[in-house]
C-alpha cells in the first residue's frame, strides 16, 4: 500500500469546526477491498475506531476519508485492505491545526542560531522534503526541498547556511499550542528574497516549479485545508516605484487566491510588516519613501481585508542588515500567534492596535505642529522601551523622509508628537509617520509588549476661512538711516515708484529679511519694504495674525494697520488687528527694520471671522 504524501507518520491533521478530523487519503494497492481503520492513542484502541471502513480500492487505486477523529494525539493509524494482509502503519500522528508558513527569508528561518523556541512534541512540521516531523528549526531547507523552484534535492545533506536558522513560525506554532492545548503543523512554503510576481497565483499551473504552485501543491498533500496563513513578504518590491506602488493591490489578490484554494472565503490571514533594513551608504537601489509606502500599505491591508491582521516587527532586533535575530524571531512569533487569536476568538484576545485619531494642534510659540494621536486597542498604556518615546518622523506627502520628531510624549493610548513644521502647512504637505525611514529607533509598544504599527498619515487640511502664510512678497534694496518706530513709514511717491523691488526669500513660515550688500556694515541700521497683494471676490472682515522679529509697520492699501517695536523670536500671530475691506485687490506693504543686522524676518495669514472662504493671496506673478 502506498499512500504517497497524503498520509505519513508524524502528520497534522486538520481539524474541522467540530474538533474532529475530515482528512482525504489516496494511493495505491495491489487488492481490491475496503479500507479498514484502526486509530490506538496510548489508552488502546479509540473508540468507534477498530477496524472501521474508512475507504475502497478499486482497480488498484485508494480514495478514503480519516473522518471524526477527536483533535489530540498522538495517535497510531492502521489502514489495512480486507480479504488480504497488505497494511499500513503511521505513527505520532495529531489533529489540531494547520498553518501555511509563506513568503521571503525572514519567514524561512535567516535568523542565526541557537533558536530560542525549543521543540515540542505536539507541534510538528511539514519540511521541504515534503516529509513529516516534530517540528524544530530550521523549519525551512531549500537544499534539500522536493519543489524544483527552490533548487534543492531532497538527497543533499541538511544545510544551514551560515549558522542560520531561527525564524517565527516554530515560536508562532509553539504559542497557539500553550494558548489553545490544540496541536499544531506548521507548513514550510517560504523562499529567500523572492518578490510578489514570483508568487503570483497565476503560476499555479506550473506546479512545484513556481512557488505559488509548490505551495499548493504541499497544501494539497496536506490534506486541502489549513486554518490560516502567516505572510512575511515585501522588501523585495521597495527596489521599484510599481513595485510599491502596487503591493496592497497584488497581495490582496495572493491572499484571495489562498483563500479560494484553502476552500474558505474567510481564512484567516495573518502577516508581517516589514521590519528595520540597514541600507548601504550611496545604495539607490531601496529607498526609505517606497519602504514607508510598502509598510503603509500592509497597514492598511491589514484595515481593509476582513479577517486578517498586520503585525509590527519595526522594534525587533536583527542580526545583519535585513534579518531578524533571534530574540526578535521569537518576539514575531509570539506576536504573529497573538494577532492569530485575536482573529479566532476576538471576544478573548485584543485586535491590532491601530490609529482611531488625528488631531493637529497649534500651542507652542513657534507654531509647530502639535500633533496628537489617539489608538484603538491599546493593552494597558503606551510606553517607551529604553528611554524616550522614538519613532515618528515627518515626511512629506510622497513620503521622502524630512526629519524625526523633535518630541514625543506618551499618555494611555495618546501619543502626542511635536513636529519642525508649522502647524497650518501641515496637513498641505507633509504626513507623519511611525517608521519612516529604513531603520527608525522605534520604541513605542503596549502593555502586552506589542508595537505601535508603522503608517503615514496627515490631517484635515486647514479651514477653508483661513489662508496660508504670505509667502509670494516683493522686497526692496535697503535703505539705510534710522530704524525707530517712528522713521518706518512709507516713502514718498517719488522715491516709491523707482523702487526697483525683487523676490523675497521664504523659510517655513516667515519672509526673510535679506542679508547685507556686500562691502555695508551688517551692523549698520537699515529697513527695507516687502510688499504683496490680496484678493477679495466680496466684502470680508478679516483678522490678521502678524508675527516679527523686529520693529515693523504693516501698512495696507497705504494706511498703516500696525506698528509695533519687537525683537527675537519670531512668534506668529503675536499681533493681531480686525480689519473690513471690500472687493478687489489690495495691497500690502510691511517696512520691516533689520534690527541692526538680529531680525531675520515677518509672518502673516489672515481669518476670515464669518468662516466663509478666504481671500486668495497674489503671487508674485501677478503684482508688481
């Protein structure tokens, strides 16, 4: 009698959702007859399971089902053909729960050794070597895998390349066992450094020689039906901008192409987002904007795809520029079986944590972004591993890293994150993110030990009655003379109209004042006209928020609305006036003093109080 790899020693049989087996078998006979079944555990022969007909052979060929085996084991399995004494034997065999190990080499087990996820004996693996066993590390062995796609041969000699070999899935498998006293098959599918086109399902015809086939194949050997999937893929599509541009889209499809070929709509899924990389110094070939992007969207894959969670790896160590170490292999695993739970018995154990709100606040005299962000389904409170809250950065809205948080500050599931940018051009330009950057310092984790997820993410742009900082503004040479509060008004006519005025610079927020002219006194006292427009569709009442580091006038239309003697910091909306103006074009002039060479510049927006929309600002372009 031979069974192939349909039946062997040491085999997991799926259980169904009444804790019994249903596992299909076929093979070979040289009689004809009906299958005989006898199960024995350690207390004897099973009951309902001495000699019962499980199967026929007909023409040689064995169709049968091992049906309503209680989950548990180990158990010994006896198929004999009546009227003759061919016979089989399988030992140590379990049924519980079954699980597709998938995707690149963090899942196939590169971490160094010693692993630190003993073996256990009611937690066993389908190998490369489409053989059963206890499970133990390396789970994954491509030199000696059947599958002609990873390149092996199941005759060469075990290889563990490098003193590799810890990876999650043995410490996955190892803690739904402690959590469900159900046992557990691992099934290792993964293969290093491989990208979505080379899993796609659409290989599947091709058998053992692509890995999607190879995959479904071993499924299949295993008898057609899992209880879910653990995905750890990605890195190698952040090497091209349609690479990362696609990853949610062309994952979503692999994952409902596992879904249809396990037979269940709602299997559940559960994978890995991209851990920390090391890049090398001048490497364009990765890039932290496409690493963001891939990350970003296994997020929200994990938001959108029901039954399937994304798991945080951005605070697990490695042991080289890519791969986990070994702690951080058996941290994934613990987590990978946490979001699994959660999943299976939501009532019980906490989903993912995952952003609820972003609000953007303005408090700091600068005008920085203040932004707080509140979690769903934080365990216990946030807290910071080894020191201050790490990990958010701003990037702008593609995703090109600009630089970490200044701070962050933690508070039940609150993170509060003070950014460089002012606060009204924040949600216009730029996005925070957790883990935005190949390798952040990223510390941030619950009281179950579980990361923040990595995300980019901005806020509701600015009201509609407010208008950005001025920022497209004419300025004038300097004129030299005093800068008293008195002396700053504006010139004659005369003077005014050969004025030979140029673009001003621009930082962040305010205009800057220009430096000296080469050969002057930078010392010397100075003051120089800015000028710009603005235009109203219809009569407004406006507040405008002025904000110097020194002396200045603000004149509109020429008459003066400000006049304040100021100095350092820059301090937006420091001064405030309440203005009516009517429809059409008008224009702004501000006689900044260069505070003997100290004031670097001026800021200015405007609120339009009956919470209509703004007056649009002129650009350069269009004033002179």
């Amino acid at each position: 009698m031979d069974l192939g790899n349909t039946l062997q020693s040491f085999a997991v049989l799926q259980r169904t959702n009444e804790n019994v087996s249903n596992h299909p078998f076929a093979g070979s006979a040289r009689h004809d007859g009906e299958v005989l079944l006898t199960i024995e555990n350690s207390d004897g022969i099973v009951n309902a399971f001495d000699k019962t007909i499980a199967g026929k052979v007909r023409n040689g060929r064995i169709k049968g089902v091992i049906a309503g085996l209680p989950v548990g084991g180990p158990y010994t399995i006896t198929l004999q053909i009546s009227g003759s004494s061919e016979k089989a034997v399988f030992k140590e065999i379990l049924v519980g729960d079954l699980w597709l190990l998938a995707g690149q080499s963090n899942m196939a087990d590169y971490g160094m050794l010693p692993s630190l996820t003993p073996a256990d004996p009611m937690v066993h693996a389908y190998y490369m070597t489409d053989t059963w066993g206890i499970a133990q590390a390396p789970l994954h062995d491509t030199n000696r895998a059947v599958a002609p796609v990873h390149g092996g041969n199941p005759a060469n000699k075990p290889k563990i390349s490098g003193g590799r070999g810890a990876g999650p899935g043995l410490a996955f498998a190892e803690a739904m066992f402690k959590a469900t006293s159900i046992p557990q098959g691992v099934i290792a599918c993964a293969h290093g450094g491989t990208s979505l086109e080379q899993w796609s399902p659409a290989l599947k015809k091709l058998g053992g020689k692509s890995l999607y086939g190879a995959m479904y194949e071993r499924l299949q050997a295993a008898g057609g039906r899992v209880a879910g999937l653990l995905w750890y893929q990605g890195c190698n599509d952040t090497a091209k901008d349609e690479l990362s541009e696609q990853y949610m889209t062309r994952t979503l499809k692999l994952f409902r192409a596992v879904r249809k070929d396990c037979c269940n709509a709602k299997l559940p899924i559960v994978f890995v987002q991209l851990a920390g990389f090391i890049a090398n110094y001048g490497d364009t070939t990765f890039s932290s904007r496409r690493w963001l992007q891939v990350r970003n969207q296994q997020y929200l894959l994990g938001l959108k795809l029901k039954n399937s969670a994304c798991v945080p790896a951005i605070d697990l160590g490695l042991c080289d520029h890519i791969h986990l170490s070994n702690e951080g292999a058996a941290a994934l695993g613990k987590r990978l079986a946490e979001a699994m739970l959660s999943l299976i018995e939501p009532e019980k154990y906490p989903g993912q944590i995952k952003v609820k709100s972003l609000k953007i606040k303005n408090k700091n005299a600068a005008g920085n972004a203040v932004v707080e962000l509140t979690f769903d389904n934080v365990c216990g409170k946030l807290t910071a591993q080894g020191g201050a809250p790490c990990g958010f950065c701003l990037t702008d809205k593609a995703g090109n890293y600009i630089s970490d948080a200044i701070n962050c500050h933690l508070s039940g599931d609150r993170a509060t994150v003070l950014l460089k940018v002012p606060a009204i051009y924040f949600s216009e330009k730029y996005q925070i993110a957790y883990g935005g950057s190949f390798q952040p310092h990223a510390n941030i984790v619950d009281s179950m030990n579980r990361s923040l997820p990595c995300f980019a993410m901005t806020g509701k742009p600015r009201p509609v009655n407010e208008t950005a900082y001025v920022e497209d503004v004419l300025v004038s040479k300097p004129f030299y003379g005093s800068e008293e509060l008195s002396e700053l008004n504006l010139p004659e006519k005369e003077v005014w109209e050969k004025i030979n005025f140029t673009r001003a610079a621009y930082s962040m927020i305010y205009v800057t004042c220009p430096a000296p002219e080469k050969g002057s006194d930078a010392k010397a006292q100075r003051k120089y006209y800015f000028k710009f427009q603005t235009e109203l569709p219809e009569k407004m009442i406006l507040k405008v928020l002025f904000g110097s580091d020194a002396p200045f006038a603000l004149y509109c239309d020429k008459k003066v609305v400000l006049q304040k003697s100021t100095t350092n910091p820059v301090v937006p909306g420091e001064f405030i006036h309440t203005m009516e103006l009517a429809a059409g074009k008008h224009e702004f002039v501000v006689v900044f003093a260069s505070n003997c060479g100290k004031g670097w510049g001026w800021c200015c927006r405007f609120v339009r109080l009956d919470g209509r929309k703004a007056p649009r600002l002129l650009s350069c372009g269009d004033f002179k």
